[in-house]
C-alpha cells in the first residue's frame, strides 16, 4: 500500500479558504483511516509541507481551488506529475491556491530537494468567499461530503489494488 499524506492547507481566517484545515479536522475525528495514511493540517506552512513530502508515496492535497471559468461550490480533482509540473512554463501563473501556502511553490520546492512524490492528487472546492471572516461559505459547506467521499475513494482504491 501506498505511504499517504493527507495535507490540509489554507487559513481558517479568511472564509473558504480554511476548507483543508476544515477536511483534516473532520477527518481526524474518523478511525477507520489506514494505518499507510497520515492526515495532517499545514495551514499555511508552505516550506514544512514540502520538506515532509519525502515521506510519503502520494500526497493529496485539500485546499480550496481557484480555476479560471469555475463557480462558487464546483470540486475539483488534480493529478499533477513532477513532469507536468517541470514542462509547463504557465503553472506558476495559475492560481490554484489562495493564501500564501501556493500549492505549485510547495511541489517546486520538493521537486528541487528530490522529494516530490510518487503521486500528487488535488481536491478541493472552488471558493465562494476568501475574505477575511471565520467560517465556511454554506455553498462550500454542502460539498464537503464529496470531498470526504473523493478522499476516501482514494484511499480505498489504493486497498483494493494490493
């Protein structure tokens, strides 16, 4: 079985943008997380983050997620190799994170060290509201059962392979 990290990002203060925080609570409160399966909230340490990715086979992220043309509420799924991420000259300028925590600054980091991951997988949810405030949008809020089901489906997955 695949070495798994789950990693929570972004910041509680600022709306939707605590939604992986948010995920890592939730999901710590569960036991039936395998035991190949970490679940930790990085907040907005990005430089932590990625020196931790050496140990893990798979990474998933949860963090909310900015795509151009995307709604308030729409989830999203990313896989994202160290190749794609080398050869694409505009990733840099996609705003996939929304706090300081920039997903693709972390990857890029670990990418240099030698650290990057056998498989990165993204999930979140397109924000609805950034601004500085506690708590999550309720459109955000009502997805967050498919973004434990996308997890979950992740995990056992990697069960069913082995």
């Amino acid at each position: 079985m695949k070495n798994t990290l789950i990693c929570g990002v972004g910041n509680k203060l600022y709306g939707d943008d605590g939604l992986g925080p948010y995920i890592v609570e939730l999901l710590e409160e569960k036991d039936d997380i395998p035991d190949n399966v970490r679940v930790a909230d990085f907040g907005i340490s990005g430089f932590k983050c990625a020196l931790t990715l050496s140990d893990y086979d798979r990474v998933i992220f949860v963090d909310a997620i900015s795509l151009p043309g995307s709604e308030p509420g729409k989830p999203h799924l990313l896989r994202l190799t160290e190749e794609q991420l080398r050869n694409s000259p505009n990733l840099g300028d996609l705003n996939v994170s929304m706090h300081e925590t920039d997903l693709v600054k972390i990857l890029a980091t670990a990418s240099v060290l030698g650290f990057y991951p056998q498989e990165v997988i993204i999930i979140g949810i397109e924000p609805e509201d950034a601004s500085v405030r506690e708590g999550l949008t309720e459109t955000v809020k009502s997805k967050i059962p498919q973004i434990v089901d996308a997890i979950y489906k992740l995990i056992n997955e990697d069960v069913s392979q082995n």
